[in-house]
C-alpha cells in the first residue's frame, strides 16, 4: 500500500489548490505528478488545444465518466449543481459530459480495503457525489453525480490513503479482481492474494498497455470450482494450482486468455494448464504487446481480445505469445514484485473463543445460515455484508468502518456480487456483530440466494441503458423478500443477474435466471422489455453461458420468476441443479410455458406497461446515448502529441515564474515528446531517452522528409535539434522565449506531420 496519513488530515472540504498544497509530499511521487498532469489537461482542454475524443480517453483513465441524463435533471428530482471552473467553463455549444456531473470510478485492487480508506471513501461520497458508494461487479467503487472540477481534489485524497483511478476506465488494463475469500478459503490451492497485487502493481501504467483496441480485464481464483473469481469471463485469468518438479512442489497458475461477456460472450481458451508464479508477469506482458500489436482497432465491437484469440485460434495465439515472451528484455520487477507474499499474510483481532450458549431469533438464525461460513483457521468465520443493488450509505460505511475496527483488522473486501466481506471474525463474536450491523441497517439475511440480485446501473445513469435494471432488481427483492419464509430451497439457491442493454455488465450470461432490457415497438408506443437469459452457469469460475428464451415485457418479470421457480420445484428430479433441469426441459417447453407472459395489454387497456420500473414517465428510448465504457481508440501518437502541449504549458508556466533554466528544459522536453509520438506510431518500444529519440526522429522522419511539409521544409525540425546542442542551462529570458516559441511551431509541424500521414493511410 502507497503511504498514508491519518484520515482526518484528508477530510472535510477544501478548495482544489487548498487540497494540492496540504497533500504534497503525502502522495506517491509519480501518482502526484499524474494528476498535476490531468489538471492541466483540464486547462488545456478549455483553450481548445486538446481534441475532445483524446480528452475524453484522458478522463476515462482517470475513471471520469460521463452520465445518463434527462433534461439536466437526475430522476429523484433533485437539482444538480452547476459546474463552475477557475477559467470559465470548458465548452460550449450543446450540452454535453462537462456540462453536469457525471461518475467517477475508483479502483479496488483485489477487493481489498481497509476502515481508514472506507472513512474516506465515506467522506467523498458526501462532499463531492450523493451519500452513496456503489460496489461494482469489478469490485471497485464508483461514485456518481461528481462534478469535473472537484476530481483532482478527489484525486489528491484518494492517492494520500493509497487509492488511485489510474486507468479505473478506458483502453487499459482495468482493475484487477480476485476471489474475496483468497488466503481463507477451505478450497484453495494456495492465497492468489499477493499475485494479484503483483498484477495491478505491474500492469498500473505500464507502457505496455497504452495502445489497447479496447479495455482488458483480469482476474485470480485460488480454486476451479467455485465462482468467486470468475475467471473464464475474462480476458485474461488465472486459477492457483500446484505441481510437483524435480521432486519439488511449485506454486503456479491455470492461464487462460481471451474470455468475455458483451454482446457476442466468449469463454476463455487454456493457454497452459501450468505456468510457474515465476512466468506471470512476463507472460501477461507478453500478452499485452501481442493483443496492441494485432488488435483490431478500427471496428470497436470486435477489438476485444477474445475476437483474436477466436480469430487466430488458441494455438496461434499461444505460440505467438511465447515467442513474443522469449524476446523480452529482463525487467526486474517480475520478480521484485512477488518476492514476498508473506506480506499479505493476515493477523485475526482477537483470540478466538467458542461461541456461548444463546437463544438466537429467526432474522439472526438466517442470518448465520446464508451470510456467514466458516474460514480454513478454525475458530474464524467470514460475515458477508449484503447490499441492496451493491450501494451503501457514506454513514453506513463509516459504521462499517467502525464495526471492522472493533472485531477484525484491515481485513475487508468487496466482492463481484456487489457486497463486502468481514474476515477474521471470531466465533464469539457473530452475535455481537450481528447486533452491530443490524443498528446500522446491514444485516440483510439473504447473500448468496435469489434475493441478492446483481444489477448494473442501467437507465439510472448509464447513457447505453435501455431498461431500468436497477429499477427492476428493486421490485423482485422486495417481492422475493416477502416469499422468502416460504421458498423452496432449491429455488432459494438460485441466482438473478440484470443488465440494462445487452453489453452484460449485470452478468446476466451466467446467472440461472438473467435478464437484459430491450424495447418493443406497439403501435405508437415504445414498450420496456427484457430478454430472459436461462442456465448460465455461476459455479466453476462461470463455466457456461445461459441461452436467451423470449423477450419479456418488463412489468411482467415478477410473474416470469415466480413461474419459473414453480416449473423448478414441480419438474425436477431428486437435487437436480437448475441448469440441468433446464437443458433437459428444452428451450420449446420452456418458451411455451412461458408464452402467455410475453403478450402486451393495449395502452388503454394497461398504460402501467408503458411505463418502467421506478420511473413515473411514459418509456421512451430516444435518451439513449453514445456510452462511455469503450472510450475512443486514441492512438499512442495521439497521447504523446498531447502530453507534448501539456508539457509546453508548464514551460509557459515556469517562464512566467522567472524559472528560466526549468522553462528552456521543459521545452526541450516538449519537443522531444512530440517527436517520440511520431516516432510511436511506427516504433512502439522507442527508446525514453531524449538523444536515442532525436536520433531515431531524423532517420523516420527527417531523412525521408515525412516531416516536412511545402511551407516549411527542415525549419521546424532544426528547432529541436538546435535545442539538442544549445541545451537548456544560462540562456537568457529573450532565449527562452525564442525557444518555447520554436517548441510551439515544433509541436504544431508535429501534428500537421501525424495528419497527413492518417490521410495516406
């Protein structure tokens, strides 16, 4: 974990530049340098010098999204407040992400956090969102209703307590997810913990990684069977296993690749049924340059991996990869960074004490049953932490902050069922800590049954919603809730999963029953439906996917769950599982017993199926927009051009300060990013050192005259290498004026150069 301070020296509200002086130096160097950076595109994007789709890739690595509206109002009636920045406001014209809050993500890496982070999170949900903190399917954070300008100060405190949102979204390896009970859990090969971290660690920023078609997924699983991992849905995962070599037992990986839900889901191909911990990391690099080198880029909806590995087959692939893994340069890190796993080895709070004799109430005995199991250290259990549509109260997370402190230590973990995870809780303690969590409302009793429903955002906020999932998670809860008492256990075991659109960000491939909305025209109207999806299946780390049975009109999903659940209990034979009992039923039976509920009422005859869930308007799809999850390619020319402008701001800026020596190097500087841009788009693995660059820059560039265009021929380029010989040390100020207004002139010859060369293409 980053260095931190106590919390209280990162909370209440201050100004962006209040924040920036009081947390200097608390920081990690680089990941202050980061968001001095993205302030500053901030700036640069209000003067028009950075285009809006590159701004855009820039925001969403930082986790920035913009946000589903209507009319510049959220749903729940609420006036937003408006955007207010130093300079003035950032576009004009239409509407647009910066004109209203949007959301912002925060990595999670492995789940993982403890109370003094949770306070945090707690106290920025409060002062910069609405009071509530969403745990995704990624186990990260979001917050939404967050206004652009307060993000760097947001950033600033985040860092302060080890947290970052570097590459939260966009084209870039997102956040690294593992099983939330790894280094507990009865079934593990070993805890996938630290390997993990060594992952997000490695991969956070790696230049590697900056020229992805799209966004790249990974995730860890100590065990094959159970599904706290999922790895099969991901691009790229691994499963702990063990192997005896040379009479010696090694620890080591399951490695697979090119996995994924979406629209088109793909289960992941083996890559090796044994990879050494050793070869994880060069592996995984391996992989990335791979995946940028040959990735689509042009047609997004098949720029995934997945699509290339499908495209290629697995062996293709595989030997493509090992070859690329042979001609690597040694990188220290692949080892510095899993050296010692015994760092992540965890301490219980307390000793642990047989549980004494007591009277239990029906709530507490559910409680136990569903939300609690026992750990591999006896005496010690996990608490789930169950959350109505994965979202918790900023007091209810202090609460929880509180309640980790008094019963285990820095123990706490989200998991990719939107809940939270107690671990190291001794058996003592449960009744206690049910108490606890009951006065703060989060002693829900039914994690891990059909009541605990996985929904995305849909409608509520994501601008490529069709159907509000949230809304429709809502209403089956409270109605399955109310049946629980008399439910079937074997239809109490079953898992929902909602997605608002097809892109299965609610995972609804893999859930025994899922759903993702659609729309149905009738007559003049526009009707709210989902497609019901039947036998996915969630244990095995997902192992298969659900097919998809009839579209549903949406205020009739209750009546299909409820039919369902019957058809289940009256059918199947002895203990069969679900996805059983429906492959031998059949899709036809199925549809037929189902028909009924696929027929719409006329408006007059029903208007409240024109309408959808949680919403008091009649349905329309009109406000759907262009969503923000895939970003934009941005190609790494793209990025250097821009770092380049931001560079030669903060020499303008030094200038102004009397810095003249910093002022003439950081335009050196400049000049010599815009030149390794260029140099990016047909070399990837440019050198970082400035002398190779401008060497390499005269022989692409120079030599061929590609630089040069009819107006200016070689001026512009002996700019920089002028700069080259003259360096930057006791020019005087009408030099260093000169000089950043040649690296301008540069940088500008430098993108005209880019655009004719996109042209040609």
């Amino acid at each position: 974990m980053a260095n931190h301070v106590d919390i209280k020296e990162v909370s209440g509200s201050e100004s962006a530049k209040s924040w920036k002086k009081k947390l200097t130096g608390l920081m990690p160097a680089d990941w202050e340098k980061e968001i001095d950076e993205f302030e500053t595109e901030m700036f640069l994007k209000k003067q028009g010098k950075i285009e809006d789709k590159i701004f855009a890739e820039t925001r969403l690595r930082r986790g920035v999204y913009g946000q589903r509206y209507d009319n510049g109002k959220r749903h729940d009636g609420r006036e937003d407040r408006p955007i207010h920045f130093p300079c003035g406001e950032l576009t004009k014209g239409p509407a647009t992400v910066w004109d209203a809050p949007g959301m912002q993500r925060i990595k999670i890496p492995w789940g993982g956090f403890i109370p003094e982070q949770m306070d945090l999170l707690a106290d920025l949900a409060e002062e910069y969102s609405d009071s509530i903190c969403h745990v995704t399917t990624r186990q990260d954070i979001q917050l939404h209703y967050v206004h652009i300008e307060d993000t760097p100060s947001l950033f600033r405190r985040l860092a302060a307590v080890g947290i970052t949102t570097r590459e939260a979204c966009g084209n870039s390896v997102r956040n690294v997810t593992a099983c939330p009970i790894a280094g507990v859990c009865n079934e593990e090969s070993f805890d996938v913990t630290p390997y993990a971290d060594a992952m997000f660690l490695y991969a956070l920023a790696h230049p590697d990684i900056q020229d992805f078609g799209r966004k790249f997924k990974i995730a860890f699983s100590g065990c094959k069977n159970n599904p706290c991992g999922l790895v099969t849905i991901h691009d790229m995962g691994y499963i702990a296993a063990k192997k005896m070599v040379n009479g010696v037992e090694k620890k080591g990986f399951e490695m697979v690749v090119g996995g994924g839900l979406g629209a088109l889901p793909y289960q992941a191909k083996l890559f090796s049924d044994f990879i050494p911990v050793e070869e994880m990391l060069p592996l995984a690099q391996a992989v990335w340059r791979i995946y940028a080198r040959y990735g689509e880029k042009k047609k997004r909806n098949r720029s995934r991996i997945k699509f290339l590995v499908a495209d290629w087959g697995i062996e293709k692939f595989r030997q493509m990869v090992l070859e690329e893994r042979a001609k690597l340069p040694v990188d220290p890190r692949w080892n510095e960074l899993i050296s010692h796993p015994e760092k992540y080895g965890e301490r219980p709070l307390k000793d642990t004490k047989k549980l004494a004799a007591v009277r239990p109430s029906a709530d507490y005995k559910q409680w136990i049953t569903h939300n609690v199991s026992p750990q591999n250290q006896k005496g010690y259990y996990l608490a789930i932490v169950s959350l109505p549509l994965g979202d918790i109260t900023a007091n209810q997370l202090r609460d929880l902050a509180a309640i980790a402190r008094k019963y285990i230590r820095d123990t706490v973990r989200t998991t990719v069922e939107q809940n939270i995870v107690l671990r190291w809780v001794a058996e003592a303690d449960l009744p206690a800590l049910y108490d606890d969590l009951k006065k703060t409302d989060l002693a829900d009793p039914f994690a891990g049954t059909i009541v605990d429903i996985t929904s995305c955002p849909g409608t509520d906020t994501c601008k490529l919603g069709v159907a509000s999932s949230r809304g429709l998670a809502g209403e089956l809860r409270q109605r399955l809730v109310e049946k629980s008492v008399q439910m079937n256990e074997a239809v109490k075991n079953l898992h929902i999963k909602i997605s608002g659109c097809f892109n299965s960000c609610g995972q609804h491939h893999v859930a025994d029953i899922g759903f993702y909305g659609i729309s149905r025209k009738v007559g003049n109207y526009v009707v709210p439906h989902f497609q019901l999806m039947i036998g996915g299946q969630w244990t095995e780390n997902a192992a298969s996917y659900g097919m998809a049975v009839a579209g549903i009109p949406s205020k009739n999903i209750p009546a299909v769950v409820d039919r369902l659940g019957e058809i289940y209990v009256k059918g199947r034979q002895g203990d069969e599982k679900f996805q059983t009992f429906i492959q031998r039923l059949g899709k036809i039976r199925l549809k037929k017993a189902l028909d009924d509920l696929t027929v719409i009422p006329s408006h007059d005859e029903n208007p409240s199926f024109y309408v959808d869930w949680g919403d008091v308007r009649e349905f329309t799809t009109s406000d759907i927009g262009k969503g923000e999850c895939a970003g934009e390619v941005v190609s790494l020319v793209d990025f250097g051009l821009k770092s380049a402008d931001r560079e030669l701001f903060e020499a303008i800026v030094q200038f102004e300060a009397g810095n003249l020596d910093g002022a003439a190097a950081q335009a050196y500087h400049a000049m010599v990013t815009a030149a390794q841009g260029l140099i990016k788009g047909q070399n990837p693995d440019v050198s970082n050192q400035a002398d190779k660059i401008i060497t390499e820059f005269k022989t692409r560039f120079c030599d061929t005259e590609i630089f040069y265009d009819r107006f200016a021929r070689d001026q512009f380029a002996n700019y920089l290498f002028r700069a080259q010989s003259e360096g930057f040390g006791s020019l005087n100020k009408e030099k260093v004026r000169q000089r950043i207004e040649e690296a301008q002139l540069f940088i500008d010859a430098a993108y005209n150069c880019h655009a004719r060369m996109s042209m040609e293409a």
